[in-house]
RNA sequence: GGGGCGCUAGCUCAACUGGUAGAGCAGCGGACUCUUAAUCCGCGGGUUGGGGGUUCGAGUCCUCCGCGCCUCACCA
C-alpha cells in the first residue's frame, strides 16, 4: 500500500486553504488558545466546577463529524482524549457555521473550540461551540474512523498515522514508557549510577554479533555502532563505581524477525561484589518490580498463555532442561562431533562448524527456548559461548552465566563477571583464532579492556536485558516491531511522490503516479 | 538465502472454474437544530504493487521484479 500518493480529494482540500486565505484565515496559525485537555474538560464538569456560564478553550483534530441542518457534533480528540464539541448555526452565524465549518473544515483538521460544557440528552459530556478557530489543515485525508488503519506496512511505514487512528497503539507505548521508567527507579533507589558510554566505537565486543560498519572522515578512523556496553561499564567497575546501569541502543548487523530489529534497546546493569546468584535474585526484582508498575499486578496474559512473575523463578541447570527436551546428556557428548551425532540421531541438523558450545545454544534455542513460557532461568553455560564470564570452580568448561525466559523468549543474560586479566586474554585469543577461522560474529581483541583487568575489578555480577522482548510481553504483541515506534523497514524500491506533490502546491491537476526510486535513495 | 501467503478507490474489504472491477466509510452536491459507525437523495473516484507473456478477452493463468507477513535456515 502507498499512502504517500496525492489524490483527488487532496486537491479538494488544496483549494480550501487558498479560500481560507483569500478571507484572511491563516491555516496554519502559530499560537492556540487552550484551558483544558478533553480530559479535564470532562472531569472538571463532573464535579461541577462549570457551570452553564463557563467558556472552556479545547483544542484537537477532528476525528469524526455529524452534520444535521442547522446544528452539527463532531469528536475533536487531544493528548488526553476524544471530546464531542455541537456547533448551531444560531450561535456560530451563518458564515462561521455554513461556510468555514461545513465547507472549509474536514476531518482531520486540527481546530480550537471555545464554549460552556453542557450535557446531552444522551449524557455525552459536550462543548456547545461559540468560537472555532481553525489551527492547522489537514491534505491527506485520514484513513476509516471505524476501521482505522490495519495493513502492518503501512503503520509501521507511517507509524504517526497508526499513532492517530489507533489509541491502542498509542497505549503500547505509553506502557513502554512506564516500564522503562519504573526500571529506571529500581535501580536508582538502590544505588545505581545511570551513566552513557560510547555507541560509536574503535573496536566492538561483549557480544556475539556482527556489527554496523562506519567512518569518521576527519580522524580517518573506522568505527563501529556498539553491540553491547558490557566492556565500557566494566570499566567503570574496575574505576570505583560499584553500581552501574545504562539504558541504550544496541546495534546488531544481523537478520530480523518477530523478535530481532537491527537496533534494540538494551538494560545493562554490574555490580560489584556479587555474582550470578546475586544477579538473579536482583533480575527477579527488578523485573516483578517493573511488571507490577506497568501492570498492576504479576499475573498477566501473553499470547494466550497466563503468566505469573510471582518470585522465585525455577533456575534450571542448562544441562538438565536440554536433557529433558531432547534426551540429549550435553556432558556425555563433550567432543563437538560427538554431540554432532547426538543431535543427528533426534532429527536435528547441526551446524558443521559449529564448536560444543554453540552446538549447546542450538539445542537451547530449537528446543528448549519456545517452551519456557513462565519466568525461568537456566543455568551454567559452555564458558566457549561465554568469553566474558568466569569459570565454574566446578567445572571450567561452565560458565556462571544464566539467561532468563519468559513468553517462549529470551530476555535477559547475565554472568558472574570474568575478572582474571590472563583468562581474559585466554578468551580473547580464543575469540581471534573463531574470528579468523570465519566465525563473523567473534570479538576482536580489546587490549584496554585487558589493561583495565590488569589494575584490578571486583568481582562483578553483570546484567543484560532487551527492553523491547519485555515489552512484547508486558503488552502482549507477538513481534518486537509491534513495541518498537519506528521498526527497520527496506525502504529500496518505494516511489517517490515529488511530481504529484509539486502539482499539489501550484494547485494544478495531479499527474498520474510513476514508478520512481526515490531521490534520497539512489543506489 | 529457501519455501508459503499477500498487495484491488484515500481507508476497510468484495469480485466462482478467465467474461463490462463493486460495497461501506471518506469526498463532492442537496435535505435535516441532541447526533455519536447519524440518517435520507444524488454524484465523482481505479494503469487491480510494477514490467513482460499466454488468450478473442487477465484482478484472476504463466514469468520476472518490488515491498510486506509467516516459516525454515542463520542469529547470544
């Protein structure tokens, strides 16, 4: 679908704003007059604090309109909400009523009324009209006031018109907004710098990700768009703060799905002197804490599976839950070619370059990860998959590393840190034989990193969540682009519009629509 | 990257095995002074995502391309 193209109907309301002009109406006005929002248009009637003599100031787009003769009602909707507003020709004059509101207005357009708040005989809360001053035209005509705007494209595409027609959309984002914010609050109350760290950056890590590539030409400098912040707050650990956060965006050069865009919003939180079971009873509170602000409660409905957040959380040993999914003893098969062969004989189809660690993550992710719906944390990861956590003192092929689950998804990883600078080193050069064997999404080495091992960090607990899979649950929307205002979209091959729009401004007729790339697009 | 599905008026959707592209809303003209998906009468609006092909005839069949969704692969 290809909202942008110019109509008929624009060219309607293009003539509109040369009448208006040519009666001394500037459409598009820079000052509005306002006393109340709808919302406090409403209240404040009902508690009887406007009386029959009282003019209120409300402005808002009009979203529908009911045109009967002589007198009229329409719904303007603002900030806070929808409000009916009734205009009468024998209040508003003819040239007011029959002229500027019936002809010259259309739905969409962005008015300010000015009148006393009554009643109706049906008990709809109205603003009886006795100024109407219009503060900016619409041209594109909105889409259906009953049906709104459905086709997914073309919301995301042109998420301000979802945004206007569909207030369960604005809803979804108000909520992402109180989550972030209450966890903002958790971490403050106890202790926690909020602090930001570079997105632009020489050398990229702490994930397994390939990264956006880009230049800075006056230092001719290649530099990299983070995919995490893990190395950078780390060292603010090693430096003296003892609680960090940051709330930011990640970039990942990778495919997208209902549950991956190129650019999230990640929490990562270190604190010094805990490890991962620390870290897991704080996740627990950090999480239910910021469910039940936005939720009300722990118990909600994803997907039309009921979840509870109520604490604890099953922490499962990873080992055991791959065990129970597949009969697959991961500790039996500890040659890669051996777990190859495991994998085979349930019907997988294991990667032939994969080591045993990520042989582990498959199997956690097509087998394990869809089923773990209630809030769980598994447990004990292949320290090969987790460069940057410490070792077991059990077992140095695990690493004290958990991820939590709910809704069938990952949402959160966390380690007890790796403090030791020379298995630090270890694991980077580890990460470089991976990197130059082909693994594209291994880390290079980052030797301040190891310098700043060398001058000493506590033991660490970190912490890493994606912002937007917790809304996706919070909300209930099955895709992360549901939750994400303006999700990557390929914009190659869409037309550009220039020619119509240019007919548009001279008032002339539109030409037909071509096919063109757009100018900002060439490639 | 593979596979499947989709793209029809500004919006939401119809159109059987190929046979004149329709409806509701929106828009335009008219009636109507408490409506709320207002109602009633009338009218305009389409390169059926784009190109090519088969056919007397293509929204429909074939093919290439674009974009999207789902899925597999990939992916901390």
């Amino acid at each position: 679908m290809d909202l942008g193209a110019v109509t008929d109907q624009e060219l309607i309301r293009r003539k509109k704003l040369d009448e208006l002009r040519e009666r001394g109406i500037d459409p598009y006005p820079a000052r509005a007059e306002r006393t109340h929002t709808a919302k406090q248009a409403k209240a404040a009637f009902e508690r009887g604090e406007l009386g029959p003599e009282d003019s209120v100031a409300l402005v808002g787009r009009m979203m529908t309109r009911r045109i009967m003769g002589k007198a009229s009602f329409a719904h303007i909707e603002d900030g806070s909400g929808r409000i009916q507003i009734y205009l009468r020709r024998d209040i508003l004059g003819d040239e007011t009523y029959n002229w500027f509101f019936k002809k010259m207005l259309d739905i969409g357009d962005i008015i300010g009324v000015k009148g006393p708040i009554f009643r109706t005989r049906t008990g709809e809360i109205t603003c009886e009209v006795h100024e109407i001053t219009l503060l900016a035209k619409t041209l594109h005509p909105l889409p259906d006031k009953w049906h709104g705007l459905t086709d997914v494209e073309t919301r995301y595409r042109h998420r301000y018109v979802d945004l206007m027609v569909n207030p369960e959309v604005r809803e979804i984002f108000i909520k992402r907004a109180k989550l972030v914010r209450a966890l903002r609050e958790y971490l403050d109350k106890e202790g926690f710098l909020e602090v930001e760290t570079p997105i632009l950056q020489p050398i990229y890590g702490g994930a397994a990700a390939r990264p956006f590539t880009t230049y800075h030409n006056e230092l001719d400098q290649t530099l990299y768009l983070r995919i995490s912040f893990e190395l950078y707050l780390k060292r603010l650990i090693v430096g003296g703060y003892e609680r960090v956060y940051e709330i930011g965006r990640d970039f990942r050069n990778e495919g997208v799905s209902f549950k991956h865009n190129p650019e999230f919003t990640q929490l990562e939180f270190y604190e010094a002197y805990t490890d991962y079971h620390g870290v897991m009873r704080r996740a627990e509170e950090l999480i239910t804490y910021a469910v039940e602000q936005v939720n009300g409660g722990l118990q909600l409905t994803y997907q039309g599976h009921e979840i509870d957040f109520t604490p604890p959380w099953p922490r499962i040993p990873l080992r055991d839950i791959i065990h129970d999914r597949t009969g697959i003893d991961i500790l039996q098969y500890r040659d890669p070619d051996a777990l190859r062969q495991a994998i085979r004989k349930i019907g997988g189809n294991p990667n032939p370059e994969a080591g045993w660690g990520k042989l582990v993550d498959s199997l956690l992710s097509s087998y394990v990860e869809e089923t773990l719906i209630q809030p769980t944390f598994l447990v004990d990861y292949p320290v090969d998959i987790s460069p940057l956590a410490k070792r077991s003192p059990d077992n140095p092929d695990i690493a004290e590393r958990f991820e939590g689950f709910v809704g069938g998804m990952e949402i959160c990883n966390a380690f007890s840190e790796l403090n030791d600078p020379l298995d630090q080193l270890d694991r980077f050069l580890e990460q470089r034989r991976a990197l130059e064997a082909g693994d594209e999404e291994a880390h290079p080495i980052d030797e301040d990193f190891i310098l700043a091992l060398r001058f000493g960090m506590p033991p660490t607990g970190g912490f890493g969540m994606g912002i937007d899979r917790l809304t996706m649950v919070v909300t209930d929307k099955p895709s992360i682009r549901e939750v994400i205002l303006f999700p990557h979209l390929r914009t190659k091959g869409m037309p550009s519009h220039l020619p119509e729009l240019l007919a548009l401004k001279e008032g002339k007729p539109i030409p037909q629509s071509k096919e063109e790339e757009s100018a900002e697009n060439p490639d």
